[in-house]
C-alpha cells in the first residue's frame, strides 16, 4: 500500500506535442480515484506513465516514499490490469497468475499456496488448468485481476479494464471490483473513458482533458459543482444541457457573457413555486426508460433533453414547456468557460 | 452435398493429385534408380521401375564412397547452423518488430536490402574473411555465415509485430527481465514461426552447395551435396550410385519435415499470431 503523487507531471512526445500538461494530483494510501475523459486526453498515457512503461518529460512521480521517474516498470510496486486483459495466450490459468511471482524467485511452495488462496478468492479454482482462449470474457477479467492482485502491489492500475465486457457482466464485474478495492484496500487508480463508471467507483474522480486536469474532486462534488463548461458537459448522462440565447429571452438574463446549463433531470413538467422559468419547445421524441422517459423539444435548431416521469398525455409534435427553478441554473463565462461560483 | 459441388470438389482434388504426382515424380524415380544394377546402360533414360531390385549401390556409397562420413559433416553443420540461426534471428526479429531504439528504420532496411543479395556474390568476400582468420576447412566457416540470415529475420519480424503490445508491457510489469520476457513469453508465440525458420534453415544448411565446394577444400571435411557432386567427377557416369547418394541425402529433410510439419504448415498458412 502506498501514497501515489503526481507533481507536475508533464510528456512531451518527439515532434513537440504535449500529451500531458503539468498534471498534479495527489492518490492517498488505500484510494480509489478514477480518471476519466474523452478519447485521446492523455488517461491511458498517464497511467502507462505511472507503471513506468512510457517515460515523462519532465515533473516527478513518487510512489510511497520514492521517486520513481527513472525506475522500470518491475521496481516500482505497481501492477496493471490491461483493457483487453493481456493474458498470456500460451500459459493456463494457473501460470498467468503464477508468473510474475516465478519471476520473482518465490518458492514454488509459496507460489502454489498464494496462487490458490487468489483464485479461491476470485472463483477461479475451477479453472486454474484451462487457457485465456477457453475462459468467457469475466474470467478472463478474474485472471488479469488475480494476476495482479499477486504482486500485492503498493499501487493498483487499471485502464479500463472493463471495456471488453458486455454491459449486465460490466456492471457486476464493477461492483466486485469495488468490494475488492474495499477488502485489499490497496491504492487503486482506475481509468475509463465511462463517466457513469467514473462516478459510481471513484472516491474521487479526476476529469482530463488535452492532457491536463480539468478538476479532482468526489464524484457528487464533479457533479454538482463542476468547475467548468467542459466538466459540466462531460458529466452526467443525458448530458447537461446548454441553453442557447432563444430559449432563455423572456427571462431577462444576461445572455451575453454568460451561458447557462441544466442537467436534464432538473427540467419538471408542471410549474413548482412562484417565480419558477420556463422553457418552450416543439416536443421532437420521446425515449421510455421504463420508470422514467427522456423527452426532447427543441427550437430554432437547438435541442433540450429532459428526464420525467412517464406522462400518457404528452404528444410528439405538440409543444411543450418545461420547468425549472433558477438555482438549478449553472452559469459560465462565456469567455474563459469557468463557472460562475456566485450563480448557486 | 449438391451434384455442382461434387464436381469441384473433385475437379479441385485432381489438380492437387497432379500436382503431388509432378512433385514426387523426380524423387520416386531417383529413388527407384538406387535400386537398379547399372541404370546407365540404358543408353541415357533408366526405367522407372527396377526389373531386378539390388542394394549394390546402397553398399557401395557407404563403403566405397564413405557417405556416412560426409552425412555425418552435414548433419554437424546443419545441427549447429540450425538453432544459432532461430536464435539469432529469432532475437533480431523480435527487437526490430517491438522494440524502440535508435537507428530502428536504418537496420530494418539494411536487412530488408541483404535479403536481396545473391549468395553467390558473397562468395569472395566471405572467402577473403575465413582465410584472414584461418577458419576455412573449419566447420565454423559453414556455420558462422549461416548464423545471421537476412530472410529468417524478415519472416520473423513480420510475425512478431502481431504480438500484442500489452502482453510485453505486462510481462514487464510482472517483472521479468527483457531477457526472461523473450524466453517465457515471445517464443512461445512466435513458436510456429521459428519451428518453420527452424525447417528453412535447416534445409537450406543441407542442401548448400556453392560455400561449402570452396570453404571446404580438404576432401575429409567435405559436406554431403559436395561429395555427391564428385562422384560424377570421379568414375564414370555412376548414375546409380548418385541416385543412392541422393536417396540417402533427401532422408533427414524428411524426417525434419515430418516431425515439425504441424507447426510447419501453421506458420506459413496463418500469418497471424494469437487472439
């Protein structure tokens, strides 16, 4: 177990480009913190930078008490478990999680007791002498967890490793991932491109974006107070909706310096208290969720989406109008793209 | 199965017979010839088929002709070329598939280029360099030459840039060493394809005629296709006793071939490695 702290980390690949831009960010001992951000941000490349597989351009990583920058990958107390998993094809079960301890020199006794005991753990021990091939996509994620689970890292990596999974195992797989974190209790640093994901496994979640930190913070805090237009539209799903000027010119707000947000389920159908807004548009789809219908309306081209409770009486091609109360409002500056902290 | 794919696939079956018939032709009759008494009296073209089969020429290329002592010069060149070569290019395939390092694309092209040089207009050369340092009638001077091999290297790195990157990456953070990643896991992967660089190497070890005729100049140090061809020179045209010499030389190949066929035909027919 060990404190994992990134000071301004910064790689600059060799035509000049910065996939990774000053990241500071500090994991403490026995945390999971998720880094999430669209394709392409610089996540994965951090987290390879972490495990000391791609090298940093300038900045400091330490893990525990160590400044690990200019350590290979075997002497920095990390283990990583991989998107596709990255078994050994020609190796069993048995040998994938064996392997890194073999290499290591551990008594064969040893190895055999704790390759075991994690496979027990893991509801592998049925299937210690079968190959990846042979195993169902949640085994052979058991198999990737097991093998670094082995190492009894100081640090825990993990780069979407739920990606290749169908979406029911997806979300099993996620939950045990999350009471594994709670009985190793090991540092974990867990990237996925799933803002849902993001938000449901992370203490705290880090937002990238072009390779810089956007904001770290509890998933709640990322969600109700994201520091910025770019977090705030990231986050939560159906997205935040940005409200163009038409919708908003009966309201007597400053449209010129500033733009307004609202998360879809803060829209209502009926009006609340007094002095509530409202926005109207032509009703363009209607999308059932069984408990709940995602409804869109729109006007002059630009598009608002709003959770409800299901309503029989609502007609696509009517119009509609939704309500909400001013502080649910989230303000940027149009120009920097920054909340607008004073707004809520 | 419809009548149409009756046809073809019968019709797809007698051109592969064909085909098998043209190639096994010239090595059943040469092996039918080892067993005439004196084919050469039939003014130029043996039979196809001995009319009174005789062991006559297997005794003398033994005897006479001390075959097994240049079989034997084969087999130790051949058996030390083969798993230097693998080994080599095995090493040298990999690292320029996976590995980063400076003047990555200058040596892949340098390797690319001495695919296309002839063997032949290395003779000089390589001459020039064993007698500097006196290894010729050496076994070494087969073997060395024979240790770095342009084509394997290329064979060999087409298939390893299909390893997945992330298996290395977690070989390494497993913590094996470079070396322990390409023992434990790259070969395994890459086994089809050295076991056929293996057969290739091997092949083209036994057969190899032109290096071996001049780094070889003592007649005791002389490799099998070397001595087969002097038999011709020797006597008269002893058409059966050559078509013995090559009955005999043809066996390990097969044998080789047999025992690595699987990986063999794996390796040239898939091109791919693993899921």
């Amino acid at each position: 177990m060990a404190r994992l702290e990134l000071q301004r980390v910064t790689k600059s690949l060799a035509n000049g480009q910065r996939v990774l831009r000053d990241i500071d960010c500090a994991v403490n001992d026995g945390e999971l913190i998720s880094m999430v951000g669209p394709s392409g941000c610089g996540k994965s490349t951090l987290l390879r930078c972490i495990a000391g597989l791609e090298a940093i351009t300038s900045g400091e990583i330490r893990i525990g008490e160590q400044r690990v920058n200019d350590l290979p990958p075997r002497q920095r107390n990390v283990a990583m478990v991989f998107q596709n998993h990255a078994l050994y094809p020609h190796m069993t079960v048995y040998q994938n999680l064996a392997f890194g301890l073999r290499v290591r020199h551990v008594a064969r006794a040893a190895v055999d007791a704790r390759v075991r005991r994690t496979a027990a753990r893991l509801g592998l021990d049925a299937l210690l002498g079968r190959y990846p091939r042979e195993l169902s996509g949640g085994q052979r994620q058991r198999t990737a967890l097991g093998r670094a689970m082995l190492r009894e890292p100081g640090v825990f990596l993990l780069d979407e490793p739920l990606s290749s999974l169908d979406i029911p195992l997806r979300a099993e797989m996620r939950r045990e991932l999350s009471a594994l974190h709670q009985s190793l209790g090991t540092t974990m640093v867990y990237v996925t491109h799933d803002q849902s994901e993001a938000l449901s496994l992370g203490q705290r979640v880090v937002v990238l974006a072009d390779g810089a930190i956007e904001q770290i913070d509890t998933p709640d805090g990322i969600y109700q107070a994201p520091r910025n237009r770019f977090v705030a539209g990231f986050v939560g799903w159906p997205p935040m909706n940005f409200l163009s000027e038409d919708w908003l010119h009966d309201t007597g707000l400053d449209t010129q310096c500033i733009e307004y947000g609202i998360r879809p389920e803060r829209l209502r159908l009926r009006p609340g208290a007094r002095g509530d807004f409202s926005i109207i548009g032509k009703l363009e789809r209607i999308e059932s969720f069984g408990g709940e219908w995602q409804v869109e309306i729109s006007r002059q081209g630009s598009r608002v989406i709003a959770r409800v409770p299901p309503e029989t009486k609502l007609q696509r091609g009517a119009e509609l109008r939704l309500w909400f109360r001013r502080e649910d409002l989230y303000a940027f500056d149009r120009a920097t793209g920054s909340r607008m902290q004073a707004w809520r | 199965m419809s009548g149409r794919g009756m046809v073809l696939r019968a019709s797809r079956y007698a051109v592969l017979i064909v085909m098998a018939l043209a190639t096994l032709f010239p090595l059943l009759w040469v092996t039918s010839i080892a067993f005439m008494r004196s084919p050469e009296r039939f003014a130029g073209t043996p039979p196809l088929w001995p009319d009174h089969p005789t062991l006559v020429n297997m005794v003398n290329i033994v005897h006479q002709q001390r075959i097994g002592h240049y079989f034997l010069n084969s087999l130790i060149v051949a058996a030390a070329t083969t798993p230097l070569s693998v080994l080599v290019a095995g090493l040298a395939g990999y690292a320029l598939a996976q590995a980063k390092f400076r003047g990555h694309r200058l040596v892949s092209w340098v390797v690319m280029f001495a695919v296309l040089v002839p063997n032949q207009a290395l003779v000089l050369p390589l001459f020039e360099m064993f007698s500097a340092v006196h290894l010729v009638n050496h076994y070494a001077a087969l073997v060395l030459p024979a240790a770095a091999n342009a084509v394997s290297i290329v064979l060999i790195q087409a298939y390893a840039r299909a390893i997945p990157k992330d298996i290395l990456d977690a070989a390494r953070i497993d913590g094996a060493s470079e070396w322990r990643t390409f023992f434990s896991v790259v070969v395994p992967l890459m086994a089809p394809m050295l076991a056929a660089v293996a057969v290739l190497t091997f092949v083209v070890s036994w057969n190899d005629f032109m290096w071996p005729m001049i780094a070889m100049q003592k007649v005791d140090m002389q490799t099998l296709p070397v001595a087969l061809a002097s038999i011709d020179r020797e006597h008269y045209q002893n058409i059966g006793l050559m078509a013995a010499g090559a009955t005999v030389a043809i066996l390990p190949m097969m044998l080789v071939f047999l025992a690595s066929q699987r990986y063999y035909l794996r390796a040239v027919s898939a091109g791919s490695v693993t899921d």
